[in-house]
C-alpha cells in the first residue's frame, strides 16, 4: 500500500454531517497533543494536511482526509484535555462518542498513546469503551523517538502485561515516530491488508 493522493475533505461538528459512509474509513484518536494530526502528515507526506500544534486542543472537529480517491483518514479532537470545562470533560467528548457508535464505516480505530508514559487511566478506559464494543482497534505508541531503545522496551513490555489483565489477547501494536517517520510501513500495510480483507 503506498498513498498517492490525499485531500482534505471538509471538518464537521456533528457526525451525522460527515461525508455518506460508503468509503471505508481509519480514525485517529487519543488524548490531546499525543500527536494525531501529525502521523497524519506522517503517512500522507504532506505536513501540513492536518493541523497540528504544540499546545494541546487543536483539532476540534472531525478532518475527514480522501486517500487514493478510494478510502478516508480521520483526524478527531483529542480526550482528556485537563483545560475544557468539567461538563465537556466528563467522558470521552460528545463528538468523539458519537463518532466511535455511530459511524458505520470505520474499518479500524487507532488508539494513540504516547510512548513515553506510563498506563494512563484515560487510555486504558477509553480501550476497554471501545473495545468492549467490538469496534477495530489498533495501538499506536507516538513520540517513540523521545526514548532510549531500553526505556521504550520497558515501556512497551509494561503496557502489555497492564492490558493482559483486563483482556485476553493484545490488539495489534504499532511503534511509530512522526519525526523520524518509524512505523510509515508497517501502518501502511495494516491499512492495506484490512482494506484487501473487505473485498
Ligand atoms: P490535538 O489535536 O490537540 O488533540 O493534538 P494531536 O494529537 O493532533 O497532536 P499534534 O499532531 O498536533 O502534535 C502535538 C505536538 O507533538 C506537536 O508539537 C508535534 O510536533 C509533536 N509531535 C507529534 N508527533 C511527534 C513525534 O513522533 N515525535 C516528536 N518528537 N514530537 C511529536
Ligand atoms: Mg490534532
């Protein structure tokens, strides 16, 4: 799978506005500022298709992004971010709950998490949320390149071992770096090899 083409689409509030799902489509979620937006750039080699900020918060609406004319990425808003009001803090967020049960066509959901942390409780409630709906996941670990070989091994060992208490098998795991473009391939060919499994 290699991507030759990607436009952006339009932004929406609400998902019911989003474009008719008859494309397949792979989302990008995860808390604030782990960096969504910028893996986007990452796999379409353009940096500046989805926007991206180092103060957390920036993508607010759905991004629906056209891949090769045939199928959609979606940037979502993040979770989690400390600075909302209580009211919007409270769950997930209204948009991204609504995309997740709502949304028919989503083939995968990727779940971003940064590399450098510890399990966090947000992360791991919002695996279980959507897990436990038997939506699609995959984990992407972000910002890979902000450790040390030896540290993000253990990172990643601990990450397991705390998601094989609650579940049975792990989801597929993904390392990636926007900044050194680590985990392009690999991304690639599981979009490529869940796009070839619905034919
Ligand atoms: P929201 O839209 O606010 O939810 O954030 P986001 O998840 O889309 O994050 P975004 O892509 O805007 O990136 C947040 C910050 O992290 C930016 O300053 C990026 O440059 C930085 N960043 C993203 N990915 C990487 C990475 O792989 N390595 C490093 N070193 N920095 C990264
Ligand atoms: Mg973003």
């Amino acid at each position: 799978m290699e991507i030759t083409q990607s436009e952006f689409v339009s932004s929406y509030a609400d998902v019911r506005k989003c474009p008719p799902p008859n494309k397949p489509e792979f989302a990008f979620i995860g808390r604030s500022n782990v960096g969504k937006s910028s893996l986007i750039n990452m796999l379409t080699k353009r940096k500046g298709l989805a926007k991206t900020s180092s103060t957390p918060g920036k993508t607010q609406t759905i991004n629906h992004f056209i891949i090769n004319n045939s199928w959609y990425l979606v940037d979502l808003p993040g979770y989690g971010y400390a600075s909302v009001s209580q009211e919007k803090r409270e769950g997930f967020g209204k948009i991204i709950e609504q995309y997740v049960l709502q949304r028919e066509n989503v083939h995968c959901l990727f779940i971003l998490i940064d590399a450098r942390l510890k399990p966090q409780k947000k992360d791991l409630d919002f695996i279980y949320w959507s897990g436990s709906r038997g939506i699609p996941i995959c984990l992407l670990f972000t910002k890979s390149d902000k450790l040390k070989k030896n540290e993000l091994q253990k990172n990643m060992s601990l990450y397991q071992s705390t998601l094989l208490e609650t579940w049975e098998e792990l989801p597929p795991i993904i390392i990636t770096s926007a900044t050194e473009k680590m985990g392009r391939t690999e991304l690639l060919t599981f979009i490529g090899n869940a796009l070839a499994e619905e034919k």
